[in-house]
C-alpha cells in the first residue's frame, strides 16, 4: 500500500485534503491519522491530485503516428502522452486503403491493455474511411467507402469507437452492427442535416466527432450536424485549442452541454510535441506552424494540442475550476466508451492520476499505482 500525502485530491465535484491510499487501484481518502503505518509515503507537496485524463481521439505524436501500424510507434505515442497525463487512449486512424487500416487495427489489438510505461492503449478510434466524401477534411477523399457492418463485427475486439457519416449509412444497418458489437458510433465527418443527424441520435448514436469540423457550419435555418449535437443529449468531442474553434465557442457550448456531456480531445498528429516542421498524416503531408497542422491548401489537419493545454484552454474562456474542468478529459471520456474503473480518484477505481502544479501543469503521472512520469526526470518526447 501507498499514500500520496500533502495534495489536494479532486474527487467528484469538488477537491479534500487528504492522503490518498493506493496500489493498482484506489483504496480510500484518509486523515494523516488514519494512513497505516506499513504504507510506503509520497509526498505531493501540495500538488493537485487529479484522475488520470483519457484521450479517445489522438492519431500520434513525437514522431509516430497510428498507421505507422507499429507497436513501437504507439508506444513511443504512449510514452509521450504520460507528461501530459494521459494514462489511457484510443489510438485513432486515418482514411488509407483497407490493408493500411486493418494492418494499424492489428497493432492496435497487439498492444491493447499491456503493462510498460506509457498510456494505456483502449482499444481503437476508427476515423474513417466510413465517412462523407464531401467532408474528408483532411482525410484521402481516395480512400472513403460505403458503411460497412462485417468489418465492424469481425474487428469487434479491437474497437472502441466509430466516426461515420449517417447519411450514408440510410437504413441504420451499419449503426446498429457498431450497436450489438458494443462499438460507440460517433457521427462525424457528415454532411447529414439536422433530421438525419438526430435520427442517427435517436437510433444510438452517442457522440459527435469533433464538434464544428469535418461537419458544415451551423445556420440558423439549417443547422445540420452541430446544431443535432448541440440539442441532443449526446456526448460531444470538442478540440479546444483555439484554431479548430474560436475560445468563445467553448462558452456557447459549455452552456448548451454542461459539464457532463463535452470531450476534450487532443486529434493529435505526428508532429505534437516537437515543433515546427512537416511531417506525414494519412499519407499527405503537413506542415506545423504554432498551434496550426495545415495541408498545402490551407485544410487543417488534426492539430498538435495535448489534453493538459485542452483543459487550461477550456477553463481560461469558461471560468470552469480545475475540479470541474478536469471532468471533460477523465470521467466524461471514460463514460463514453464506457470504462468504469477510469477517470475518477474513487475506491475501486484504477490508481491511474497525474499530480499538477498551481499553474496545471504536469509534475507527476501514475498508472496502475506506479509512478510513469516525472518532470524533473524526462520531457514528453
């Protein structure tokens, strides 16, 4: 048994001092009085003690990205993710040939739950290529299929969640396969209008990828996708780094969602971490100025946020506290793709938690109980 003693511990809504009492999993919240005397001491010197954040679209980062269709290449993503703590993710895809896909779902499978010293990998993010031809983004147009339920049920084992354009999915014969495969189907990359969208929503739908892209914008007479999101009572994903929307978006959906209802994603590429540069996703390549990924025709293309600066970002234009802030990228992701035992600092949970400073930022990242980052020791890439 451990205590991490002298944090302040978000727990719920709100935050305790205390110690917290671990192994692999979350034991309790003592008084120093109560922390027995064979439990081995961690001093957190007054750090935030906050849940382990989890990342369900994050396509790479330091160099490697999912379709590299390596294990090396996600565990070095993994590694890299801990400063920012992340302790578990979705690897996400990208629209390629169908033997690029399956050969990145493989790599995914193969490393799924497995010990080390990264984030712990959930299981796949299937971007694609299931999705509107006229609203690739920055996916290949070349690649993008019909919705296809037998490849669904024969990788069950491996996904997690689904992006797909239900416009072209009429019947909802694709939706209800990623249904009975215990899939989450998140609409996204569509042209749907609001109807299609919220029949989508109302057959099992529970998400939306990232909110406002990879969708057409929101009218008032018109308001299609986003405005399905908005009004139904789905998870919405939402990049808050200020290029994929403007900071005052964060305010007009905190107040349509809540708190309970938005997810922070990264929709990290290759180069997150490492600067300027260009560098390869899906098989085009882009170029990183700053916070912007484009491609050559000015497409943005996924971004080079990491979910610590997601969350600072979202609470600087809301006025959310940290403990409540921290909600949108733990326990919101983990209930979507339905992982009970992450994302909150509560008995029984996993003992997957990030210490952070007053400015919050990354000091420390635990997994399973044991300590996988620490900033004095190791950068993120």
């Amino acid at each position: 048994m451990k205590a991490l003693t002298g944090g302040r511990i978000v727990a719920g809504r709100t935050w305790l001092e205390g110690a917290l009492l671990f192994d692999d999993r979350i034991l309790d919240v003592a008084s120093e009085g109560e922390i027995p005397e064979e439990a081995e001491r961690i001093e957190a010197g007054g750090a935030w003690v906050v849940p382990g954040f989890v990342d369900v679209h994050v396509h790479g980062g330091c160099g490697s990205d999912t379709m590299d269709a390596d294990s090396r290449s996600l565990d070095t993503i993994a590694a890299g993710l801990t400063a920012h703590g992340v302790t578990a993710f979705c690897p996400t895809t990208m629209t390629m040939s169908p033997g690029r896909v399956e050969a990145a779902l493989d790599a995914i499978k193969g490393v799924m739950g497995a010990g080390g010293d990264g984030a712990v990998v959930l299981g796949g993010h299937l971007e694609g290529p299931f999705i509107s031809p006229d609203r690739v983004g920055a996916q290949d147009g070349a690649f993008v299929r019909r919705p296809d339920p037998e490849l669904v049920r024969r990788r069950r084992d491996v996904l997690r969640l689904v992006t797909f354009a239900p416009e072209e999915d009429e019947c909802g014969i694709f939706l209800r396969a990623l249904l009975e495969a215990g899939v989450v189907p998140s609409v996204g990359h569509s042209r749907a209008t609001y109807e299609q969208a919220m029949q989508a929503f109302r057959r099992g739908a529970e998400s939306t990828t990232h909110l406002f892209n990879g969708m057409p914008p929101f009218h008032h007479r018109t308001p299609g996708v986003a405005g399905a999101a908005l009004d139904a009572d789905v998870f919405c994903e939402l990049i808050a780094d200020g290029v994929h929307s403007h900071p005052s978006v964060f305010r007009l959906v905190h107040a349509m969602k809540g708190l309970d209802r938005v997810v922070l994603v990264s929709d990290a590429m290759r180069g997150a971490s490492l600067g300027d540069g260009e560098w390869d996703l899906g098989g085009q390549r882009v170029t990183v100025a700053g916070r912007t990924a484009t491609m050559a025709d000015g497409t943005i293309a996924g971004s080079v946020l990491t979910l610590d600066v997601a969350m600072r970002n979202y609470a600087d234009a809301t006025g959310l506290p940290l403990w409540e802030a921290v909600r949108l990228v733990s326990a919101n992701p983990a209930r979507l793709i339905d992982e009970r035992d992450r994302g909150r600092l509560a008995p029984g949970c996993r003992a997957d938690f990030a210490l952070l400073d007053g400015e919050w930022r990354v000091i420390r990242t635990f997994i399973g109980g044991k300590e996988v980052y620490d900033r004095d020791a190791r950068r993120d890439c």
